[in-house]
C-alpha cells in the first residue's frame, strides 16, 4: 500500500511536460474558481496522512456494502437537437478570407465583454 501512495504522489509531483499542459492546468483551476496553484504539491502531502485502513473503510463503507442512504448515483440520459454538426468546412480558403474571418470573430467578441479587456491585442 505504502508503495502505491509513493507512486501516486510522485506521479503528482511531475514536472509539466510542456507550457501547454501547464497552462491548462492553470486555467482549469481558474474555471473551476479554486486558484490553488500548488494542487497537485497540496494533494501529494495529503497523501502522507492516508493510512490503509482509513482506505479500506472508505472503501468498504462507500462502494462496497453501502447501504441506501450513504450511495449515490448519477444516471444521465443525453437528448439530441436533431440538428446535425456541420463537418461541412471549407478546404481551401483565402488567407484574406481567414483574416476577415478571425476579425470578425475578435471584433464579435470585445462587443460581448463590452470592450473591457485585460491586455492590448496587437
């Protein structure tokens, strides 16, 4: 057990594998509205506390007899709008094209924020 909690910790404690899984993460804590920056550090000293008794007893007392009033279950039934995605997208398009495009979509979004932004865009 002992080995296993070793391993879990250290998986946590690895470095980011690139600036796109480290801002991910980053920006994941921000959606989430946590903004605890040192999570996966915070987790894996958690994990020292955690004896294997405590986690058989979780386990036993949540998912393995549990009784009704301490289960609980999620079932989800996904509704489909009958409209289909378009794959539909143009192969080749003009770069002037593109460029008109990705305007229209900047100027559409400062609109929505009500050009209260955070930075220049150049």
């Amino acid at each position: 057990f002992a080995e296993q909690v070793a391993s879990l910790a250290k998986n946590k404690l690895q470095m980011f594998n690139s600036l796109a899984e480290e801002s991910s993460s980053y920006w994941s804590e921000i959606t989430a509205g946590r903004y605890d920056w040192e999570v996966y550090r915070n987790e894996a000293l958690e994990l020292r506390g955690i004896k294997q008794e405590n986690a058989v007893a979780a386990y036993e007392k949540w998912l393995l007899s549990g009784t009704e009033s301490n289960r609980r279950r999620l079932a989800m039934h996904i509704i489909g709008s009958g409209v289909p995605v378009s794959l539909d997208r143009p192969k080749n398009v003009s770069l002037d094209v593109a460029k008109a495009e990705v305007d229209k979509k900047v100027a559409a979004y400062h609109e929505l924020c009500n050009q209260e932004t955070w930075g220049v865009i150049y």
